[in-house]
C-alpha cells in the first residue's frame, strides 16, 4: 500500500516510522510512506500557507493555494488518480478497528494533515473523500491521528504482523476486551500465574480466556457486548457473571 502524508510537520513523522512493526513493513514492501510538506507549495514569497479567517474570529486558516497545488502534483505523481483522501478533524467518522480493516484493503491512501483552527472549506469540498475523528478531544494537529491511522491499518495489511502473531486474536477484532496475558516466570515477588494457564488443559484454558473476555467487557465496556456474536455457552457464563457481580455490588 502507498500512503502519502500531507503535513506542515513531515520531521513528526520520522520516529514513529522508523521503529518496531512500521519500519519493518516498510523494510519488506508492504507499506511506502511518503511525506510531503505543504509549504513546499506555496507560491508567495515568504511561504505562507495559513491566513485570518473572512468574518473575523481567533486562530489561522489554512490557504487552498497550496495544498490544491499539492494534489495537482500528488496526482501527476500517481498516474492521474488518487486514492482514498483523508482529512484527521474532530467533525470527522469515529475511527474503528472496522474502519482500519475497510482502508487495509485499499492501494492508495492519501491523508491531509490540518493545524491551526482548520482549513479552508474549499479544500474539504473538493479534494476530501473521507473525514475521520480519532476520539472526542482536541489536539493542535492532524498528524498524531494520521499515524494513528497509519499504525491501525498497516497492521491489518496481510503480512504485516509476524506468523505467530495474529491479528485475529486482538482486543476488538472479536469484539471483546482481551483477556489477562502472562509469561515466565510463573511466581515473581510472590506474585503467582493463575493455575489453569499451567495446567496444559488447551480446552479449560480456551474456557478461562473466553470467561476472563467476557467479565473485562462486563465491566469496563458493557456496551461492545452489543456488538458481538454471543455462543450459548458465552450467554451462560454472562448470566452467571451478572449474578455474581450483582452479589458484590450490593
Ligand atoms: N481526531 N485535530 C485537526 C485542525 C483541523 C481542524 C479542522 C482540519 C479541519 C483530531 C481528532 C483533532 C485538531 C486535528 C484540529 N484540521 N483530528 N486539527 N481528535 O483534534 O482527528
């Protein structure tokens, strides 16, 4: 997959890309990405991109100018067609494990980093397929959400992730919390690993993981369970935690 990265800020972009999975996708192939500065199109002389907003207020807008020149060369560069063009804003589509699955799938993607209070409309209008959100909070630029993005889709491209690891056996891809991970040794400070993980028994174990799923999501985020696919058996073992929980909590 290319990605091309639209920013005032390409340098924020070095480390995050050069270290663990992301540099190794990018060592095998599987993932180029490609930074480009807006600045380098703008066509005054000191280089401006931003400006007042018209009708007054606080804060800079980001001209159209340069970043419609930008696509004018992105495109030429591309072979006439560009991908999908993500803008990172606040108004944007949440951004979910389904959302990163659906732009794994894509050849092209193109993402538009915006700082100051936002861009020009024109540009939204125009040149924008997609507008995605990273959560409900602000943050002064569009570039930690574009490598958010960046990081959530490459790992869903096939290859990407190791053979032993999967992508399957994460936090959401089912849709349930994960269940609690533990290594050697198996007592540290006194500290012990649950009985079961040793006892070699692969179905009480599968059982034990899918029970410690179910009461996470119970507790922490009641409301993915609407979400996933419950078997009889996780139902069961729901009723059963609601009870005892219910115990406690009165
Ligand atoms: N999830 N921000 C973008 C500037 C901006 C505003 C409007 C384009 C249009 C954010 C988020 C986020 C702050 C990034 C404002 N650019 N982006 N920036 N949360 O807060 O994605």
């Amino acid at each position: 997959m290319k990605i091309d990265i639209l920013t005032l800020f390409p340098e924020m972009f070095v480390s995050p890309f050069n270290a663990s999975i992301i540099k190794r996708a990018r060592e095998r192939n599987l993932i180029e990405i490609n930074t480009i500065n807006i600045r380098d199109y703008s066509r005054n002389k000191h280089h401006t991109v931003d400006d007042t907003p018209f009708g007054g207020g606080a804060g800079m807008v980001m001209m159209p100018e340069p970043l419609f020149e930008c696509f004018d060369h992105l495109k030429e560069m591309r072979g006439g067609q560009l991908g999908r063009v993500i803008m990172m804003c606040p108004q944007g589509q949440p951004f979910t494990q389904e959302y990163a699955k659906e732009l794994a799938r894509e050849e092209h993607l193109v993402l538009v980093c915006g700082h100051y209070e936002g861009i020009d409309e024109r540009v939204r209008e125009n040149l924008i397929t997609d507008e995605i959100s990273i959560g409900d909070y602000v943050l002064t630029g569009g570039e930690l959400p574009a490598m958010v993005v960046v990081d959530a889709v490459s790992r869903m491209i096939p290859g990407v992730l190791g053979e032993a690891a999967s992508a399957e056996e994460d936090s959401f891809y089912h849709g349930l919390l994960e269940y609690p991970h533990y290594t050697k040794p198996r007592e540290y400070r006194g500290l012990a690993v649950p009985d079961i993980l040793l006892s070699g028994h692969h179905e009480n174990i599968r059982r034990w993981r899918r029970r410690q799923s179910l009461l996470r999501t119970l507790e922490r985020r009641p409301e993915l369970l609407k979400g996933v696919e419950l078997s009889k058996e996780d139902k069961k073992v729901l009723r059963e935690l609601l009870e005892l929980l219910q115990g406690l909590e009165l």
